[in-house]
C-alpha cells in the first residue's frame, strides 16, 4: 500500500519557494497602500448561485470548471473560481456604499478550478485581486491599469505591455452580437467545435478562440468598438487618454474580450517578457453589472487579477530577484550532553532577543551538529561545552572565516546584536 497523495492537479509550495511568494505579497501590500487599496479576506466557499449568476451560466468556468458540492445540510456551495463575485458580495452585504467611494480592497488566496493541468496552471492556484467598486470614473479604469504595471515593475518584470479594449455595454453589446453573428453566419461550419456551440450563446467568445482556423475567420469581424454606443465610446476615449497622460503605453486589441461574462467598458490584459514568448501576467477591467446580476443596485465597478503561480514563474524565467531567503543567524552547539541545558538557555535568549537561532535535534554526534550548523547558512556558531560553561563565557566561531573568539555569556545578546 502506498501513502496518500495530493489529488490530481495540486501542489505543495515548501520552503524553497515559499520566501518566493511571501516577497510578491510584501511587494503588493507596499503598492496597494500606495494606491490606497485596502486588504480583506473573504471566504474560499460561496452559494453556488453567487457565480452561476455573477460569472455568467454560458462561460467555461461556470459551465465545465467549478468545484460545486452540497453539504450536509443540502446547500449548493462552490469553492471560489475567481474573486470579483465575492468582492462586490461582501461590498454589498457589509453596506460600503454607505462609507467613502469607491471601496478599494485588494486580496489574495487560493481560487479553485476544474482545469487540465499544465505547466503553471493548477486546479488550486493563488490570486492577487484589487478591485474599486463605486464609482464609474474612467480614471479608476486608468488606476487600476497603472496599479497592475506598477506591481510588475517593482517586482522587476522585463518589457511589460498593456493590451486594451472596450466589450461595450447591455445597451451596445447586443448590436455587436448580431454584427458578429451576420458576419460569421456564412461560414459557421469553418468555426471549430466549441465556436460553433458559442455562436448562439456567447459568441463573442469566438474572437478569442487559440484554434488558429477560427482566427483566420475573425481576423475581419467587426469589433466591439465598432460598435460601441456614445457612452461607451466616450468612457473608452477617457481611458485611453488618461494612459497616454500618465505615459503607460498601451495597444488596443480587438481580441481581448476576457472569459467572464460581467465584464463591461474597458477590458485589458498585462504582459510580460520577449516578444513571441510573452506571458499574461494580469487580466481585468470594468464590470458596472455584476452587482445587479447577483441581486445588488447598480454598482459599477473596476479591478483586476494575477495569478501567484505565474508571477512567480515569469519572474524566475526572467532572473528577477526575490530578496534573500530568510535563514538561521546563530546556530547553537553544545559540546556534550553536560552542556546542553546551557545551550539551549542560550538558544532561547537569542530567539526572545528577535534574532533568529536554531540548535540540532537528531542527537548526533558534536561533528555532526558542526555539519548541521554549516548547512544552516548561520553566520555564527555559538558553542558551548563544559570550559566555557565553568568559565562564564561562549565560543562564538565565524562561520564564514572560521575564527572564533570568546565572549561572555551575560554580554553574549548584545554582542551578537552588533555583528549580525
Ligand atoms: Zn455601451
Ligand atoms: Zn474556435
């Protein structure tokens, strides 16, 4: 019989990559206090119907990728695919229409879908997520684009790049669906299976089908900003010149129409790395519906997501630096088993003083715990044997250059405080 294994599509994140992550939260909690974005944490299971009706029925996630379950008391909930939908829920429920607008929080944790596994992408993967609910300023669109590169830049991401587009409105869309529809109607037959199903429910999502024959078909479709009602067109123009004012360059793409069906007005994609091998390293953009369609008033709304997993991978592709890796600053040895009840008072005065020490606990030999001490990445070794204990003092040794020297046991706290 073998031992349990994580289920299919999951990982561990240990201590080699955990330091990782933990620099990409301090970096986006420092930016999001800059941009005055505050952090919530929410919960990773909602009512199946928050995303049913907030996502969209007709989108892939809701359709073939949630992790949808009763429990015990027959509810249908839903481990959170995405974190929009939960947002504008907790905004609504906790009543921050009532406080200043727009709420701006910010979150991450774990999302949850049934995806096939590949590279970079995992059944349970982490996101970043700001959102600015409250306010329909083409500005915020403009913050919240600005906030994703700033991110980027200071977590050292090379050639970042703004895609951007309008997907309309529920006044404009429809005009752009039977555009669409008329246009690709004649050669529906070309499209690949999953376009076909689309063309009556969302077909839209055909402009961003990877299947290289349904591009070909769409390269001449008209677009959504072909289509877009005054309102639209004139939110998008604002955006547009309020990127070009704060310098962001950026590229309109017709393409981008994003997954998700809430998105509304502007829709835009950050990436990363050289040309041909750039990754999406952020998605986001405008959704004015998503309150109504779960329920709410209308509350527009602006935000954005990344995914940890990836972030971490572009940055490691491209050698972006993580920090260091935090590690043991004095690794405590003592020299027989007289001495370790001195050792370990020495440990634990250097653990209450902030400094980080550790000491061996497989009970080897004095040789090995000098090896464990050398692996630990310690600067110092503090030993302890039955010399110094009758003499007061211990035997601090370098590691890095070897020396030692001896230092008093009272003064042994502040000393170290001066050389680490
Ligand atoms: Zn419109
Ligand atoms: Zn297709």
């Amino acid at each position: 019989m073998s031992s349990i294994k994580a289920p299919r599509g999951v990982r561990d994140i240990l201590p080699g990559e955990s330091w990782k992550w933990e620099h990409v939260f301090s970096v986006t909690r420092k930016v999001a206090g800059d941009f005055g974005y505050r952090e919530v944490h929410l919960p990773v299971f909602e009512h199946t119907e928050l995303f049913s009706r907030g996502v969209g029925e007709t989108t892939d996630v809701v359709e073939k990728e949630m992790y949808t379950f009763e429990d015990r008391s027959g509810r249908s909930l839903t481990l959170r695919p995405e974190l929009s939908a939960s947002m504008v829920r907790s905004y609504l429920e906790n009543r921050m229409d009532k406080q200043h607008q727009p709420a701006k929080l910010w979150s991450a944790g774990p999302m949850f879908r049934y995806e096939r596994p590949q590279k970079g992408r995992y059944r349970q993967f982490w996101q970043i997520d700001f959102e600015a609910i409250g306010s329909q300023d083409p500005l915020l669109d403009v913050e919240s684009i600005e906030l994703s590169l700033e991110l980027f830049r200071r977590l050292g991401l090379s050639n970042l790049e703004v895609l951007v587009n309008s997907v309309g409105c529920p006044a404009c869309r429809p005009v752009h669906r039977k555009a669409l529809q008329d246009f690709l109607r004649p050669r529906l037959k070309e499209l690949c299976e999953s376009c076909r199903g689309r063309f009556d429910r969302n077909p839209l999502r055909i402009l961003d089908c990877k299947n290289p024959a349904c591009q070909a078909i769409t390269e001449d479709a008209p677009s959504t900003i072909s289509c877009l009602c005054d309102e639209c067109a004139a939110h998008f123009d604002a955006v547009r010149k309020g990127l070009a004012m704060i310098g962001a360059s950026f590229e309109v793409d017709n393409r981008l129409v994003r997954g998700l069906d809430y998105y509304t007005k502007t829709a835009y994609e950050v990436l990363s790395g050289e040309l041909g091998a750039q990754n999406a390293v952020c998605g986001g953009g405008r959704y004015d519906n998503l309150a109504e369609s779960i329920g709410g008033p209308h509350t527009p709304g602006m935000g954005f997501a990344a995914g940890v997993e990836r972030i971490v991978l572009t940055m490691e592709e491209q050698g972006c630096s993580f920090g260091e890796p935090p590690r043991c600053d004095i690794f405590v040895v003592h020299a027989d088993d007289s001495s370790l009840d001195a050792a370990v008072s020495a440990l634990y005065d250097i653990r209450r003083a902030g400094m980080a020490g550790d000491m061996d606990y497989t009970g080897r030999t004095l040789r090995a715990r000098f090896k464990t001490a050398g692996a630990s990445g310690a600067a110092f070794a503090c030993v302890l044997g039955p010399e110094e204990i009758a003499s007061g003092k211990v035997t601090l040794k370098d590691l890095r250059s070897g020396e030692q020297q001896a230092v008093g046991r009272a003064e042994l706290v502040g000393f170290l405080k001066t050389v680490l």
